[in-house]
C-alpha cells in the first residue's frame, strides 16, 4: 500500500497533468494551434500560462501602441514563448 507521501505525490501529479491538458485544450479553441502543436511548443503549465499572458496583449481592445508598450513591459515573461510562436509560423 502506497503511503500517504506516495499518494499526496501522485494526487498532485495527476493535478498538475489534467490542469496541463485542460490548458492545452483551452488554448487550441482559442487559436489556430492544435493541442499536439501546444504540448510541443509550450510543454509546461507555465509556458501556457505565459502563452495566454502574450495572446491577452495581442488580443486587447487596444491600439497597437498600446500592445507594443504592454508586450516591452512584459517581454521578459512572454519573450521565450513568443520566439517559439513566430519559429513555427517561419
């Protein structure tokens, strides 16, 4: 029998997983991307959660010097994602 560190431990992969596949799939109705295409580019919750941060800029109701401010002021964050992005669309 698993103890209770074992199973807290599998309790929270399984978590993190579902939520991972829930994201992917969230962010693939949302674009153009499929949900193989983002477990690839953006494997990581993480990668996701700064994949939806860029598409909020890209996507506001704002002009476009807006978006560039918004995406300098968060470049550090979104950057990586970002370059990922534009390398599949080459």
């Amino acid at each position: 029998m698993p103890s209770r560190r074992e199973r807290f431990e599998r309790i929270s992969r399984e978590a993190r997983e579902s939520t991972n596949r829930a994201l992917a799939g969230e962010i693939s109705s949302l674009t153009l991307l499929t949900e193989e295409d983002v477990e690839r580019l953006l494997p990581r919750k993480a990668d996701k959660e700064r994949f939806g941060t860029l598409m909020a800029i890209v996507t506001a109701g704002t002009g476009d010097n807006a978006k560039v401010a918004a995406l300098r002021e968060n470049l550090d964050e979104v950057g990586a994602v970002l370059v990922k992005i534009l390398k599949l669309l080459m």
